[in-house]
C-alpha cells in the first residue's frame, strides 16, 4: 500500500515544528513510519539550495523569480529523491512546510504570478500531493514575538516586513477555505498539548485508525 502525505503550514513562530514530532510520535505509536521533511532541504541539493536561500549574505540581492524557482528546484529533488521510494514502500511523509508554502510567499507575498506559481508546483511535485494539510494560524504580532524570542540570527525571509508575513498569512487562509477538505486551519495560539490533540483526532478520522 502506498504511503500517505500530510503537511503542517503557516508563518513563522505557529509551532509547526512541535506540532510535527508529537504527530511522529503518535504515528510511530500506531505502528505507522513516518519520515518529516523539510522544505528547502533534506537532500544534499536541497540542503545546499536552503544556504543559498537563507543565510548567504552575498545572495541578498536575489529576485523574486530566482527565489520561486530555488524552492521549485529543491522540491522536484526532494520529491524524486527521497518522497517518492519512501511512498512506494508505504511509509508516510510529513512535510515541514510544502508547495503551499510558494503560493503564500512566492505568490501573494513577493506578489508573483499565482498561475506561474501553481503551475511550476505541479512540474516539482508531480502527483504528489497531501490527504491533509494543517494550516497553524497566529496573527502577525504573535508571530514576530515569537520570532524575537528565538536565540538564532534572523535569515533572509524572517528579516522581512510585517506587511509581507501579512500577505502570506491572508493568502494561506484563502487557499485553507476554498480547499476545505484537504486544510484544516487551526489556532496557533492554542497550547501545543491541546494542539497535538486536535491535530490526532483529525488524522485518525481522515486515515480512519
Ligand atoms: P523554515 O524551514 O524555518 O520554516 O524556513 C523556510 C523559509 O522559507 C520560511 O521563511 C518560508 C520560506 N519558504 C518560501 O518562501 N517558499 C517556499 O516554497 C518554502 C517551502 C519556504
């Protein structure tokens, strides 16, 4: 049986990351493998592809268009690489982040054509697409709070403007509603206990287990 895709959303400082090892754990407690990636990266392509696009001091005057196609050239890796024989084994793939991630900053953020996004995620992630994808959702406030509280340099997106994660939190929400059976959009503010909950009876009504 081929395994299942699911992928976490949102802007920085929602807790995604959390939220995907408890969703791990609880997988692995079901006896399900599961492998978490995380867009750019986890190829040696996408790694080297991730510096580049956001801790090269020398890269800061990239344009948008390079930007979009980096992300695409790393996902198409990654797909092929590593998603797609873990798939055909019948293991699970959490994605850390997914090609939703290019329609809300590609697109609606650096203002980008959201057709010529669409269609260059199509051509990386072929049909690979996620059963469930859980949008974590704060407000931008929230979020730069959050971000100042990290103890890492900011890199080269989390440098940009209220306004910019704005457009990209309006954008997720958008694609979250008109796309209701895949998304399902939680509040990030919620502890991450409650969270992992919420997020457990979802996976277990969708996967039926
Ligand atoms: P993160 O792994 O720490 O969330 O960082 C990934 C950064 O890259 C984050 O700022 C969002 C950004 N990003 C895009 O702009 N477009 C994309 O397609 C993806 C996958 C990430």
């Amino acid at each position: 049986m081929r395994g299942e895709i699911i992928s976490f959303e949102g802007i920085e400082g929602t807790g995604k990351s959390t939220q995907i090892q408890y969703l791990q754990q609880f997988l692995a407690d079901q006896n399900i493998e599961a492998q978490t990636v995380r867009e750019p990266g986890n190829t040696y392509i996408g790694e080297r592809i991730r510096a580049l696009l956001q801790n090269d001091a020398a890269a800061d005057n990239m344009c948008p268009e390079t930007e979009l196609l980096l992300y695409e050239a790393s996902r198409a890796q990654l797909i092929r690489e590593f998603v797609a024989p873990r798939i055909a084994q019948g293991q699970w793939v959490i994605f850390d982040r997914f090609f939703d991630s290019s329609v809300a900053y590609q697109g609606a953020a650096r203002g980008l054509s959201t057709e010529i996004v669409q269609i260059l995620n199509d051509f990386a992630v072929q049909n690979y697409h996620p059963r469930l994808t859980f949008l974590l959702d704060i407000d931008v406030n929230t979020a730069f709070q959050r971000l100042q509280q990290r103890q890492t340099a900011k890199d080269r997106i989390e440098q940009e403007s209220p306004d910019f994660f704005e457009k990209a939190r309006q954008k997720y929400l958008e694609m979250a509603t008109a796309k209701p059976k895949r998304f399902v959009i939680l509040d990030g503010k919620l502890s991450s206990e409650d969270l992992a909950a919420v997020i457990r009876e979802h996976v277990q009504k969708i996967f039926h287990f």
